[in-house]
C-alpha cells in the first residue's frame, strides 16, 4: 500500500456530485485548490488526480489528494483560503443517487502493480469502476483486484498504461476504485464475454453490495484532469 489510515501520509477521496452545468466552475474550483494546500505545506509533492466524468445521475468529480499527515486535513479546514474553496464547492453541489453532495473518505493508493512497466497510450479511454465491497471481503476483494487487470492486459483489452487501484471506508462501508485504460468504449462488453475475465468479474459481483440506492458496482468513462499549476516543482 502507498499509505495506511493513521501513520505516515493520508490520501483523501473527495466525491463531488456537481449540479448540471457546473462543470466549468467545478473544474476551476479544483484547479484553485491543490496549489493553495500545498502553499501552506499540507500535501506531498505528489499532484492530486483528478477525473470528470458523468454517471446516471449527472456530472461527478473525484479529486484524490495526499496529505503530509493524518491531521493536515483537518488543519485545513481551519485556513480561510481553504474552507473558501469548499464553500463555493458547496455551492455547486448536491446529493443524489444516495451519495452525499460532497464526500472526503480517506483512501490508500494499492501497490499491486508498481513493479510493472508502464506504458502510457495517448489514445485510450479511461474507465472507472467503483465498487462497494463486503466487509467480510475485502481480503478477498483486494486478491480479485490484483488479478483483474493483469488478465485484462493479457487478454489484449486494456492498454499498457499500468491499472490504479484505491481502496478506502466511507459511511456506508468499505469501497474500491479501479481505474483502468480501455482501447475503445466496447471493451468492457467484449471482456465480459471473455472466460478469463469473466470469471473474476462474476466474483466481484458476489463480493460486492447494493447500498441504500447505491448500486454495488458502478462503472463510468472519465476524463483525467491535469493542471498547469499542479505539476511537481
């Protein structure tokens, strides 16, 4: 794992649930907001990553950020800067789908794949999946992770940019986001269809559960987002 909940660095996964035609502003919000983190000294060096995407419901951001501490993020929400931000975030937001307007879990980055070559393909389209585990198997759930996208890059589904895995706990239990580079947007069907595949999908659907009007597994294209003022220095 990059970190652990209570020692060392501390990722947090903010969900934002933007209002329809808000994605402009939202951007911008988010763009504004590491830079003023890291000027004050609460996150790493490491540039927070971002992805836009659209669910059913409408437009979602995740924004997921490395604090130098457990107790930088709540450092931050005492600096004015700061709790302006998340202010006019607010604002723009709302709950629906059964998700909150905004929420901040704190996640770990798995290393599962960081011994892997990377190998970065401009033209992809990027796939999250989102899936809310049991939590009497989550031990199970992370050995499914590390062998799903090996098997869908073995297959010839997936490009070689390596698969990113987060696991974390929000209220209502514990979740995983995978995020994975498609060649083109048939590519989860085509993979269901595949025995190899097929297999470790049809585990994650017996270790994974509906909450209140979550669904259990929920699968968006996305965008990731990168910003001029976000780069390492």
């Amino acid at each position: 794992m990059k970190n652990q909940p209570g020692t060392g660095s501390s990722s947090v996964m903010a969900t934002y649930c933007v209002k329809h035609g808000a994605e402009a502003r939202a951007r911008d919000i988010i763009a504004r907001h590491w830079p003023v983190l890291r000027w004050h000294g609460l996150v790493t060096d490491e540039p927070a990553t971002v992805f836009q995407a659209r669910s059913e419901h409408g437009p979602v951001f995740l924004e997921i950020v490395t604090f130098k501490d457990t107790d930088a993020a709540d450092r931050a929400r005492h600096l004015p800067e700061v709790d302006a931000l998340w202010r006019e975030m607010k604002e723009i937001t709302e709950a629906r789908g059964g998700r909150p307007a905004v929420d901040r879990p704190v996640v770990s980055r798995m290393d599962y794949f960081d011994d892997v070559p990377d190998e970065p393909e401009e033209r992809a389209f990027t796939g999250l999946a989102l899936y809310l585990v049991r939590p009497d198997a989550v031990g199970d759930f992370h050995d499914l992770m590390r062998r799903d996208w090996p098997i869908l890059r073995d297959e010839g589904l997936v490009t070689g940019d390596r698969g990113r895995v987060w696991y974390g706990a929000d209220r209502g239990g514990p979740f995983f986001l995978e995020v994975v580079r498609w060649y083109d947007q048939r590519g989860p069907g085509v993979a269901y269809r595949n025995d190899a595949v097929s297999r470790v999908w049809q585990e994650v659907f017996r270790t994974t559960e509906g909450r209140g009007a979550r669904q259990a597994n929920e699968y968006l294209w996305a965008r990731e987002l990168e910003f001029a003022d976000h780069r390492e220095r």
